[in-house]
C-alpha cells in the first residue's frame, strides 16, 4: 500500500464516522514532509450546526493549530471527495501545495468538475491527484443517500 493510500484509508475512516452521526461522509487528514499525520477531519455541519464544519476546514484548522502557523507549505492534503469552493479556497489560503481527493463532486466540486479554482489567478496552485480510492468514497456517498431517502431499505422493513 503507497502512503498516499495509508492516508486516503484514513480519511475513508473519518467519513464513516461522519455517516455515523449524521453527516455527509467526508473524512480529511493532513500530512507533512515528515509522513505524520497533523489534521484529521470529518464532516460535521448537521453535529455542530455550523455550515463551515467540512472535513477539510477542520483538518487545516487542526494542522495549523499544531503547527502555530496559517501556513501549511510542506503539506498533503487527502480529502474522500472533491473539495467544494469554500474548502478549495482554504486550501489555497494554507498554501497546501499537493491535494489528493477520491471522488469527484458534481454538484459543488471547485477542482475541475464545476470550476477549476486552482486555475484561476489567487497566486498558488497544488498539485491536484484525483481518483485514488474513488469507487470506496462514492460508495460510502451512495449508501448514505439511499438510507436518507428511504430509511426501510437499509433493514428490509
């Protein structure tokens, strides 16, 4: 298993634990030039009531905490799905410059599905790796909509 795969595994884990309170499964981590992991998060709008409380908010706000700094230049973030125009401009704003992600959003998705707002001219611009554990992360989509939309088919009631 590559390390970028250890770390996507890790973030798969969290948006579990984000299903499991409620929220969209989308699970982050953030690790540095050393391989540690220093941020880790998961959804959490519904659990906290905060429209801010995605997964990649959450770890940067973590990783910069550990490290007393806004800057997170020598880091690689690995988000479960694609990150959406809020996140994508936290990213830029830490100036992460490597951002792995699993699947793709169609819907809100800020790193080529709807806009491609690393391409635009905000002064830094990751290295974008897409897909990697793609078909896990849509999975753990896909089934946490089927439950919201008809809570019976999950137990067969």
């Amino acid at each position: 298993m590559s390390d970028r795969e250890t770390y996507m595994r890790e973030a798969l884990r969290l948006a579990k634990e984000a299903a499991a309170h409620g929220d969209v499964p989308v699970g982050c981590v953030i690790a540095d030039a050393g391989g540690n992991i220093i941020g880790r998060g998961r959804n959490r709008r519904e659990e906290c009531h905060d429209a801010t409380a995605h997964a990649e908010v959450e770890a940067i706000r973590e990783a910069c905490a550990r490290r007393g700094s806004w800057r997170l230049d020598d880091c690689a973030i690995f988000v479960t799905l694609e990150p959406c125009p809020m996140c994508t401009g936290a990213i830029i704003n830490a100036r992460i410059p490597e951002l792995v992600f699993g699947a793709r959003e169609e819907n809100t998705g800020s790193c080529g599905s709807v806009i491609d707002l690393f391409s635009e001219n905000y002064g830094h611009r990751p290295r974008v790796f897409t897909g990697l554990l793609a078909e896990e992360s849509r999975e753990l989509l896909r089934e946490f909509f089927l439950e919201r939309r008809n809570p019976d088919a999950q137990t067969g009631d």
